[in-house]
C-alpha cells in the first residue's frame, strides 16, 4: 500500500540568536516540507465532536464556551469533505468521545472495550479534601469556569449530548473513550500515527482522556489538521484565535506535524482517481 506524501507544517524551535535583546526571535519559527504518511499506520481521529444545541436551548453553556458556534461551523463545512473523503479512501477513521453516555451503543465502542479489556491501572488515589479545598473549588466553579448562571445549563446541555451529525461514527470506526482504549484500536490495526481533528486544540485534544499528552505516552505520534480545529479562547485572544495558533505550534512541537485539510485530502483523492 503505497504511502501518500502531504506537506507537512513543523516549527523550528532554534536557533536562539544569543546577539538579539530578544534571543528567541532567532528561532526558524513554521517550515513545511514534504513528508510521507503510512496509509496503513495512520489514522484520523475526530474528538469531542458534539451537538451542543443553540444558543436558545442553552444559553449558559454558549456564555461559558465561546468556541460553540467556531466549531458548528466547522462541522458544517468542513466535517462533510474531511470525513466522506477519509471513508472513501478507505483510511482508516476513529473517534473520541466523552461528556456522556451518548455513544455506548456504537458497534465501534463496543470492539474498543473488547479489544482493550479492563484498564491496566486503577484511577490515581486522590487527596482528602478539607473544607477550605472545598471553597476554594466552589470559588473556581462560580467565578472562573463555568459561572454561578451558565451551570445548570451546561448540565442540561451534556444530559442529552450526542455526536454532531456530520461526525456521527460508521458501524466499522472505532470509538474510544479514552487512552486506554484508543491504543487497543492502535495497537489492533497497526496504527502509530493519529491525525487530530476536533474540539478543542488546546484543551481536549491535547489533555483530556485519548487527547495526544496521553496518546504520546503510548510512542503514537500526535498530529493535527489546521481548519478541523478550533480553541478555548479568552477575552484577549478571542478575536485573533491566538490561542488556536499556541495550540497548532504546541502540537507541531511537542507532538508531531500540523497538515492542512486541503493537503491530505488532495492527497487521499489523488490516490483514489
């Protein structure tokens, strides 16, 4: 099965120019070159692709995630092509899921819990809790994420989450619900390299169970598609995406390669014609 050859976007993280009164503006910064992915041991990996409602069923949880209505739109324009592509191609296609018990009847979850059996290790001891910890976590939950006003919303609104219809699994896609399960499906079908798409870059993708902190524990290599993510954003970096752009160079650093929707599906089509 011949490999496909996509461009690959990195970041050169040296050389700091020690002259400069700011060494590290000397860095090479964003490269791309041309480089190959296995068809056979790489896999695109849609996360936390969820239906969220509108704005009118949940108005709380729209208030406290911001990125909703960046992401909808992404599963609208870009999901379609993304994922008929990958399906067409015969590439190999999995999700990631949580927040809710939405996809235990999935065929593909199913195999997943087969395939990896019980967790290796039993959920880390945790610390007793006093009651000043106590207040200071409902301090955090009423002032910082999600706010007094927005959480019986945002309760309401993961009670009947599901996937997004554009993102919804294939009876064959494998469907994990974390790391564990994730590398069975690697480690099942060969798999050492996961493409990300999803929500969001620099929160789920990179920390939450099967995001790539994790995945990267296993020696999978990390990567990302630049236009099928979107990030947690604040109030300065809201209107730049800033933090969209330190998600994409944290995992083209730390993990693996950014590629562009384009690229790859050119690359897939190219290959079925």
């Amino acid at each position: 099965m011949p490999n496909l050859r996509v461009t690959g976007h990195y970041y050169q993280q040296f050389d700091a120019d020690l002259a400069r009164d700011v060494p590290g503006e000397g860095y090479g910064g964003w490269q791309q070159a041309p480089v190959e992915l296995s068809r056979e041991h790489t896999a695109v990996v849609i996360m936390h692709a969820w239906d969220a409602g509108t704005a009118e069923q949940f108005p709380g949880w729209h208030r406290a995630v911001e990125y909703i209505p960046r992401a909808e739109e992404i599963c609208r324009t870009v999901f379609p092509r993304l994922l008929g592509t990958v399906r067409r191609s015969g590439f190999r296609l999995f999700h990631v899921v949580g927040g809710g018990g939405y996809y235990r009847g999935c065929p593909g979850f199913r195999k997943a819990v087969d395939l990896a059996g019980p967790a290796s290790a039993p959920s880390l001891p945790q610390v007793d809790a006093d009651p000043a910890l106590t207040a200071l976590r409902q301090f955090r939950a009423d002032h910082v994420f999600v706010g007094q006003r927005n959480r019986e919303d945002v309760t309401r609104g993961f009670a009947r989450v599901d996937f997004h219809p554009s993102a919804r699994p294939e009876p064959q896609e494998g469907v994990a619900e974390n790391g564990h399960q994730l590398f069975a499906l690697c480690r099942h079908y060969g798999v050492n390299h996961l493409i990300y798409a999803g929500f969001a870059i620099n929160w789920c993708l990179l920390l939450s169970p099967g995001g790539m902190a994790e995945m990267s524990k296993y020696g999978v290599m990390c990567s990302a598609l630049r236009q099928a993510v979107t990030a947690v954003e604040n109030r300065a970096s809201a209107r730049q995406e800033s933090h969209k752009e330190e998600g994409l160079w944290r995992t083209a650093l730390a993990f693996g390669f950014v590629f562009d929707v384009d690229d790859v599906l050119a690359a897939l089509e190219g290959d079925e014609a």
